[in-house]
C-alpha cells in the first residue's frame, strides 16, 4: 500500500516530497533503494564476501571543544564480519585497537600513554568508521531495521531516505542519491536541522577490483538550519586500498 506523506520544508533545505513507496524489510529482503545502492557499489554478493580490506587512514578526530587529534591509522576491516582493527605509531610509542560493531572493544598502547578521553574518541571514531564502511550492508544482514522509504529534498538535491531502527550506532537514516543510487548520507542521533546528531557524507572512488570504495568519510554535527552544518566531528580518508 502506498501512503502519502507531506511535511513543511525547513527554510527551504529540508522538505519531504511526495509519497512513501514500499517497505524495506531486513535479512536481505530490502527496500529497492538499498539493494539498488548496493548494485552501484559492486554488488551486495561481492561486499558480503569481503573479509578483509587494508588501508591507510587520515584520521582527523575532533573533542568537544573542536580541537582536532589527527592519526596515521593502519586499518583492517572484516566488512561481512562488522570488525575493525587499527594501530598508530606516536612520538615514543604507539597504540592498537580492535572494535566491533557490538560488544566491547579492546585498547593498548606502548611507550607513551594514550589518555580514556582520546582512548575513548579513536574506539568511537573506529566504530563509526566499520559502521559507514558497511553503509547498506547494514540493512540487507539484519543488523538494523529499515522503515518506509521516502522521497525527500536536501539543500536542493534529491535523496531516497531510508529510516532505521535497532542501530548499534544510533544510526537514524539513510539518504540515496536518487540518480546516482549511492549513500551519500547517514544521520545518527537526530535526523532533521536544529536536532542533536551528526551526519556522515561519503566521497567513493572505484577501486580496480570494480568495486566503489568510500575514501571520504565526513562526520559533522547536524546544523541549526541545515543537514550538514560547519562543526567538524570525525574525517576519514582512505588511501591505498588494498582487499
């Protein structure tokens, strides 16, 4: 059953439009938004076999205050399994973490000590990392629950956006280029202008094996009046990629 559903645009950057089509379910019964993301970026069977991807990662992680603690991160990512590795060098020592999507993490350091608050912004920043890598596998192996997509406008471009529930990163939405099919965004911890959350926006590069990797990843707090504000959170660029 379709259902119509029409909300007030926002100082004319945010506006839902038209009407809801379908319902996105989980366990590989997905919204056609999603599977068609998935085909975009080489394919759900392909992304649902790869076990470890190598990367170096700029990682630039900013504290409350907005001061930034930037990392040569080496990487490691089960994308099918939901885990994450990575160790950094530092001026007399270093640190090494693994991260899952749940449960806890693990955290070490040798020479110099890493303080809880960076310990705590690198676990959170890796875990956020695994969580947008995956991008829609995440709603096609049950870890989240897809609600109704919908046609939606932001700052002047069309999007599929696709609720969720059941996040363990407090994912909130999904928003679909609608030409191109890829995720071009990811809410978590609110979903509109003027809410507490964030916003991750993708930057992909085909890789040679023919698939689309996200080597940008562009975390900011969500803005007053607009999706995307100016506070940097957490920025990940991806290089020399290796699977």
């Amino acid at each position: 059953m379709r259902q119509t559903l029409c909300v007030a645009a926002v100082a004319g950057l945010w506006s839902l439009a038209g009407c809801a089509f379908g319902t996105a379910g989980s366990g590989g019964l997905a919204d056609p938004a999603v599977e068609a993301s998935m085909d975009a970026i080489g394919g759900a069977a392909r992304w649902r076999e790869l076990r470890s991807v190598e990367a170096k990662a700029v990682v630039s992680t900013h504290d409350a205050s907005g001061a930034a603690m930037i990392n040569l991160e080496r990487q490691k990512i089960d994308v099918a399994g939901g885990s994450i590795s990575a160790e950094a060098d530092l001026p007399g020592g270093g640190w090494q973490a693994s991260v899952r999507l749940t449960g806890s993490p693990s955290f070490s350091s040798r020479g110099a000590a890493v303080s809880a608050t960076h310990q705590g912004l690198l676990v959170d920043g890796l875990r956020t990392a695994l969580h947008r890598v995956r991008g829609p596998l995440n709603l096609l192996d049950g870890t989240e629950r897809a609600g109704a997509s919908e046609p939606v406008r932001v700052s002047g471009a069309q999007y599929v956006r696709v609720p969720v529930s059941g996040s363990p990163v407090d994912a909130r939405a999904y928003y679909f280029d609608a030409e191109t099919k890829l995720l071009r965004m990811v809410t978590a911890g609110g979903d509109a202008p003027g809410q507490k959350g964030t916003v991750t926006v993708y930057t992909y590069q085909m890789q040679p094996n023919g698939l689309a990797f996200p080597v940008r990843l562009d975390v900011r707090r969500i803005g007053r009046h607009v999706l995307v504000g100016e506070e940097k959170v957490l920025t990940v660029d991806y290089q020399q990629v290796g699977f």
